[in-house]
C-alpha cells in the first residue's frame, strides 16, 4: 500500500488553489481543453484517494503530492502551451465509491490521466473502467501483485490491463522482506500473523508468511479480524497464549494500533509488525506508549534521507499544505511527473499540441517514461511495475518512525 512524513506542516493551505476544468474537450477519445487559459491547452490530472475517513491522512498527502507536482510543471512551463490542473475525488477507501470516481474521472475528457488509489481493493474496481477508456491509471500505493500480474501471478504472470501503472513496489517483495529482517536480522522464530481479509492485508500476509516459513520460522497462529471493530482483546488472548516472539498484521493503521496496545494489554509484550499500511503517524498515536518497538515496512528509502527528495520536501513545506505529504508523498509526486512526462512525449511529439486520441497517446508513452524521481529513478517493468524495488524497516522509537534498514528483497 503507502509512505508518510514524520515532520508536522502547520502551515495553511496555500491560496490560489487548482480550480477544476469539468468540460470543454476536443473528443470523446480525450484531448485537453482550450477554454480559460490564452489559447494554452488544459489538462486535468485526476486523483482518486481517501480524502475523509480512517485512511484521510494517507488520502490527503496524495492529493496534495500531485497538485505540488502540477503546480511545479506549470511554475516550469514544462510542457509549452499546457497548463495542468488537478480533480481530486474522495473514495473513502470504499471500492463501490472508487469504481463511480473512475466513472466521472473518464467523463471529464480534459483528465488524461489519474493518480491513485490507496487500496488495492479500490484499484481492482477501477481498473476496467479506466483500461476501457485508454485512460492511463498510475498508483503510488497499490502492492497487491494480481493488480498487474493477474490472479496466477506466482505461477502464471499476465498483464491484464495495459492503462495500469505503479510507482510503488509489490508485497510479493514487501512481504518477504519483512519475513527476511524478522528472521535473519531480529532473531524472531515464532510468529502469530493476523489479517483484515481485504485484498492488500491477506495478499501480504499470505507472502509474509510463505516466506517466514521457507527461512524456518514457524508460524503459531492465524486469525482474521473485522476492520470495522476495534475490540480485538479475544484476538489478543490467542496471541498471548500462543507464545508467539512477534505478531505480523496484514492491514492498515486504523485497526493496527489498537490492535497492537490490545495485544500489549493482553500480556504479550511483543512486537507488531506491519506493512506500509501501517506506516503512519497516527498508527504511533493509537498504539500509545506500548507502540514502542514496533515494526513496519514502507516502499522505498526514507523521503527525508534521500538528496532526490530534498527539493520536494522543501517545496512541500513553502506550499503550506496542512496534512504531512505521509508515506506515499514522493511517489505521488513521482506518479504526478510520471503522467506529466508523458504529456510532454505526446505534445513533442505531435509538433506542440494534443492529438485527438491524446489519452490513448499517453497510456502508450507511459510504457516508457524514465526520469529522476523524488524517489530515485523512476521507470516501468513490462507489467506496468516499478523498477525501483527498495524497501525500508522502521521502528516505532521516541513517538516516531526511525528507519533501521533499507535493501532490496533477495529471493
């Protein structure tokens, strides 16, 4: 699933905020419009993300990643005559909601390209309905394999959809690197593995846990929880009971943290460890104290560590956004560019302006967009994947995320 900054922005939202173009195309394939801009062309950038509920922490810190990047592009003029606007829509981390935003985002004919979702689970809703359109679809936080793979993908890899791309790596690398760092680095030979039964945290689990298990750990017990509660305490009798060293829950933040100080409550004072759903701040405030030692893995290296993201965590900051760009900030940033660099492949190469299938003219250049990232480089596999395979451990220590290690999964 994601990534998240650990510094608070308190700023204001910036004034002048993108208006939305809702109209005015050149066809039905998809073009940009002329209307309000000099005789420059306008071309939406759309996003689809949680932006209230649970997940709105994550939700936000997209949406505001990609209008620093539209606004970037248009401060630049890096795409000469085109001036990009972003709409964002608020899928509540519901799939039913996700496939409708879709649906309106392939109606504004300007959007010729959508950053998003969060989940994976609302990305399967998405996918057709985009891939119908030739609207090309870029993802800063989706890890589930199937979504470019197939459902066979660890026997049979097929890429489904030509429209979809991700910025982010799998869980068929997340999981077992976690599964690698608690058994080789940590020491930890018995696990209890937890999941929420939606497709990112039982896709991960599941890889987590085959991996644990071929290295030798053991895994002493299973349960799947309902995410809409938060009284987990018979769960956290089982793991107690179970005499697990370590718990590794397949999910997100919200569920998590409770999760994790019910557990601690319970008696068993062992680590929780998760994936990048987990990696947020308000995951350290929900687990209180007991959150300590803690453990997530997060695409990618630290935001803050990296000389290719100083620059956009500077321009995060003197935008004055009021939520933390979080942990997928940089990749939605990155899948921002990644739409804008195309744009620009198809305005050169169409002697300065959109042709009239500009959207399927996009989803075809994105196959070969390669740049220098916030990131690190940013390019796409032949499934529409990211080449950037790096992944990170951090550790809850002093109320914050503290990474620990960085590498890439040796399978």
């Amino acid at each position: 699933m994601r990534q998240r900054s650990l510094i608070a922005i308190t700023a204001a939202l910036a004034a002048g905020a993108l208006t939305l173009t809702a109209c005015g195309s050149r066809d039905e394939s998809g073009g940009g419009s002329d209307k309000g801009n000099g005789g420059g062309t306008t071309v939406v950038i759309g996003v689809d993300a949680p932006l209230t509920g649970d997940l709105s922490a994550l939700g936000l810190g997209i949406k505001n990643s990609v209008d620093l990047a539209a606004k970037t592009a248009n401060k630049q003029n890096y795409v000469k005559g085109v001036k990009f606007e972003v709409q964002a829509l608020d899928d509540q981390a519901q799939p039913s909601s996700g496939q409708q935003n879709a649906t309106k985002l392939v109606a504004n004919k300007d959007v010729l390209g959508v950053v998003g979702p969060l989940n994976s689970s609302v990305a399967e809703s998405m996918q057709k309905v985009f891939d119908d359109a030739k609207l090309v679809q870029v993802s800063p936080a989706n890890t589930n394999p199937a979504l470019t793979q197939g459902p066979d993908w660890q026997t049979k890899k097929v890429r489904t959809y030509k429209s979809y791309f991700r910025t982010a790596t799998t869980d068929a690398i997340q999981g077992p690197f976690a599964a690698q760092y608690l058994y080789n680095d940590a020491k930890k030979k018995k696990v209890f593995v937890i999941d929420d039964k939606k497709t990112y945290g039982a896709g991960l689990a599941a890889t987590f846990s085959a991996e644990f298990k071929k290295l030798g750990g053991k895994v002493v017990g299973t349960e799947h929880i309902n995410p809409d509660t938060k009284d987990f305490s018979a769960v956290a009798t089982k793991v107690k009971n179970s005499g697990a060293d370590v718990v590794y829950y397949g999910g997100e933040y919200p569920q998590a943290g409770p999760l994790s100080k019910q557990i601690k409550a319970a008696g068993a004072k062992v680590p929780l460890v998760g994936g990048d759903g987990i990696y947020s701040a308000d995951f350290i405030k929900l687990a209180g104290a007991g959150g300590t030692g803690d453990l997530a893995t997060s695409v990618g290296a630290p935001v803050e560590e990296l000389a290719s993201a100083k620059e956009f965590v500077a321009n995060y900051k003197a935008q004055g956004y009021k939520e933390a760009y979080e942990a997928y900030g940089g990749y939605s940033y990155d899948s921002g560019w990644a739409i804008i660099e195309a744009v620009k492949k198809v305005v050169d190469d169409n002697g300065g302006k959109l042709p009239d299938d500009a959207r399927a003219k996009v989803t075809e250049a994105m196959q070969n967009v390669s740049f220098d990232g916030v990131t690190g480089k940013v390019s796409f596999d032949e499934y529409g994947d990211a080449t950037n395979k790096q992944l990170t451990v951090y550790a809850v220590k002093d109320g914050a995320w503290k990474p620990v290690k960085s590498g890439t999964y040796t399978g």
